[in-house]
C-alpha cells in the first residue's frame, strides 16, 4: 500500500489543531496551570511584583468560553496577550467553572474579570510575567464588649440626692460629676469589674465594687457627712471710715468648734458660720 507522506503530515496537523481546540467556539483539551511546586524549583515566586501592564500589551481579548477551568481562561488570557502566568497559593481556585466572555476586553480588564469572585488577583513584573496568587485576608480587630454604669449619689442621711460630687472608676479613663438630683451616667465601659470611687468636700470618701458585663449596671452610693479640717482663717473688717482713721479689726475664727455644728465644704460656708460683724458675703 503506498501512503501519501504529504497527506499523512497534513493529516497531523489538523489533529492537532482540534486537540488544541479554538478559545471561544471548542472546548477540546485544556492546558493545565503550572503547579505552585513546579514554580517554586523554577524560582518564579519571586517574581510577583509590579501593578501595570506594560504598553505593549494592551491589544484586545478574543475570548468566549462555557464551563471552562479558571486556569485554562487564565493561561489563555496570558498566551494572547504575550504574558507568562505564574500561580502562587492558588490551592484548588485554578480547578473552578466559569463561564465568561472576555472578547474586545484589555488584558488588564480581561484578567480583572476573570479574577472577580475567584478570592484570587494579579500582578505583573517588569518582565511580562503575570502573578496570580490568593487575596490575603485582613484580620479584623475585635470590637471589644462593652456596657454602661447608671447611678446616682446620695446623702446617707436623708436619701437626697447630691450635686457636684467627683465620680471616678478606677483603673478607668472615666470620670464624671453628679447633676442637681445626684444622678450620673458612664457609658462605653469595657466588661470588667472596677471600683467606683464618689467624693465631694464635706463628705467621707466612699467606694464600692461594680461589674460590667455587656448591659447597663445600676449602682447608689451613700455618702455621709465628714467634718474636714481646714486651717484657721483671719478676716480683717472695717467700718465707714476716714482713710486715716481706719485701724485694723482682727477677728480669729475657730474652724474646728464650727464644723461640729454643721458641715463645711468651702472657706465661704466658714465664714458663713462665723457669722464676723461687719462681713458680707456675696454669692459669685
């Protein structure tokens, strides 16, 4: 039997041809990604940097595909476009279906489109080769649980509420003073359990614990009246006098046998007390 070379080779060739299959129109046999493990003993990892196509790579995508492997679209993307892919911690992405038609898009555009959704991006190196690796996903912080203090401060004696008074958390930043009605408000406050302090002058310092645990905490704080030892105070008072007739009037005040009678907050309520002839105290 005589066989034809010429026709045998031409034969071949259009085998080959169909196995190789048109993008877009065959789906035929699809080219495998490099594995990571190839790459690695090749030393192409390192060549992942860059961020821009260069300018000669910019010509149109002729790509229309059904139900194709995201590493056969990708190596197609990059064999167009004269670019060389290089995969990195890509796991089992490069195996997924997708079906897409990329045709008139920039390879910049084409390899965006693909990408989309896969958890995967790109890069380019200076020496046309294309870097597809896995998005590194960014740890977000914690938000931290918190709650609020709800209160109020009032006078052990009488139940009333007290204005003014200093409220502070301990091991805190927080701080805050009493209204008219001794009521007070600290919000934002980390899960915990602190120490919560109220002072005011005229009254002992009191402190009580407190847990914060993701809800408002209601807490009272009774504080009783406390004597506070003040030095001695000297007033000097005058009459309506000639200028050069005036002489000085010394009166001494014993601030401790005052406050056994009532309690004294502020040099104004010792005077108050004192009650010197000739002083006029004026509310600022």
């Amino acid at each position: 039997m005589r066989i034809d070379l010429g026709k045998l080779y031409l034969m071949v060739a259009m085998i080959q041809v169909v196995a190789v299959g048109v993008p877009g129109i065959s789906q035929g046999s699809q080219q495998s990604p490099r594995s990571d493990h190839e790459l690695e003993a090749s030393g192409e990892h390192n060549k992942l940097v860059g961020d821009k196509f260069p300018g000669n790579s910019q010509d149109k995508i002729k790509l229309r595909v059904k139900d194709s492997t995201l590493g056969y679209i990708l190596n197609d993307i990059a064999r167009q476009s004269n670019l060389r892919v290089v995969y990195r911690d890509v796991g089992d992405a490069l195996n997924m279906k997708k079906t897409v038609d990329i045709s008139g898009l920039s390879p910049a555009a084409a390899f965006e489109r693909v990408l989309e959704g896969t958890g995967l991006s790109y890069t380019l190196t200076s020496d046309n080769v294309v870097g597809i690796r896995r998005i590194r996903e960014v740890e977000q912080p914690v938000k931290q649980e918190t709650g609020k203090i709800v209160g109020q401060v009032v006078d052990s004696a009488s139940g009333k509420g007290i204005d003014g008074v200093t409220v502070m958390l301990g091991g805190s930043r927080f701080s805050v003073t009493t209204a008219g009605s001794g009521k007070f408000v600290i919000a934002d406050v980390p899960n915990g359990s602190y120490k919560l302090s109220a002072k005011l002058l005229g009254y002992g310092q009191k402190s009580v614990p407190v847990t914060v645990n993701n809800k408002s905490t209601s807490v009272t704080i009774q504080l009783s009246a406390s004597a506070t030892s003040l030095n001695e105070v000297v007033t000097t008072a005058t009459g309506k006098q000639r200028r050069v007739d005036i002489s000085n009037d010394v009166v001494k005040i014993d601030a401790a046998k005052l406050m056994e009678a009532a309690p004294v907050r502020s040099v104004t309520d010792l005077l108050q007390a004192a009650q010197v002839n000739g002083v006029v105290i004026t509310p600022s």
